[in-house]
C-alpha cells in the first residue's frame, strides 16, 4: 500500500474517493480507473465513491472538459461550468453529511484534480490548479489527496 494511504488511516471511520478509482465505469470515456491501493484500504475502512460530473448532471461517456479561465468547457467549446459547481455542491454536502475528513481524487480531472489539472487547450498540458469539487472540499477543511 503507497505511503500515502498508510499515513491516512487515522480515527476518521471513513472516506470518499473518485468513483472511477474503485472500478465504477463513470469516467468521461465510459470507462473506470481502478486503484488497488484504494481498493485494499476500501476493505478496512467505509468508502464513499463519488462522481462529481455524473452528481452534476453529466452523462457517461460524455466529451472531454477542461477547466479554463475559471470555467469548464466541453472539446467542442460548450461552458459546462454550472454541472461542475452542481456537482461539486452535491460532493460537499455527501462529505458533510458522512462526517468525512478526507478524499482521493483522481488527478488531472476538471472536478476531481488535485495539484495539477489541463489548462483547456485539450492540448494534455497540464497547469497547477484543482477541479472543481476538490476546490469545495478543500475550502471547506477537507483534505484531498491525488491519485494517479
């Protein structure tokens, strides 16, 4: 298990994590980005997988998006801002309600990113910043962690 998530098991009985990374098929390609690590640590402690752009109102698969200038865009131009903050909203009020501390994320996604997300050229250039919902969590005391 990566070190990270060794160090994360503290009194806290649970956490949330991209939906993706625990094999749910949510991810704008339709597809899912299990994480073993997070799988091993959803054995011992309650995990509660969230989906920020599908809470938001987005289909799966749907078109790439990408945050820029403080807006999400669709590959084929269209602002999709307001399913991202709806998504987000929803995320927050899922961590309050289970009391929850901390969050993995998976890294790079407009609602999810954590550290470094793509700059909205769909260039795959990658900028310091975070999606979305990892914004809302973090303003709101809650510790998020990437995963690639």
């Amino acid at each position: 298990m990566c070190k990270m998530l060794i160090m994360s098991q503290n009194k806290n009985p649970s956490f949330m994590c991209s939906a993706c990374l625990i094999g749910i098929a949510c991810r704008y390609d339709g597809l899912s980005k299990p994480n073993q690590d997070i799988i091993d640590l959803s054995k011992i402690k309650k995990v509660i997988p969230v989906c920020p752009e599908q809470l938001g109102g987005l289909s799966t698969p749907r078109k790439k998006n990408e945050i820029r200038h403080d807006k999400v865009f669709r590959e084929d131009g269209k602002d999709v801002t307001s399913a991202f903050l709806k998504g987000a909203k929803k995320v927050l009020a899922i961590a309050k309600e289970n009391n929850v501390k901390q969050a993995y994320f998976k890294s790079k996604s407009p609602a999810c990113g954590c550290g470094k997300i793509y700059d909205g050229t769909f260039t795959k250039t990658l900028i310091e910043g975070d999606g979305f919902s990892t914004r809302l969590l973090k303003a709101n005391g809650i510790e998020v962690l990437p995963i690639d």
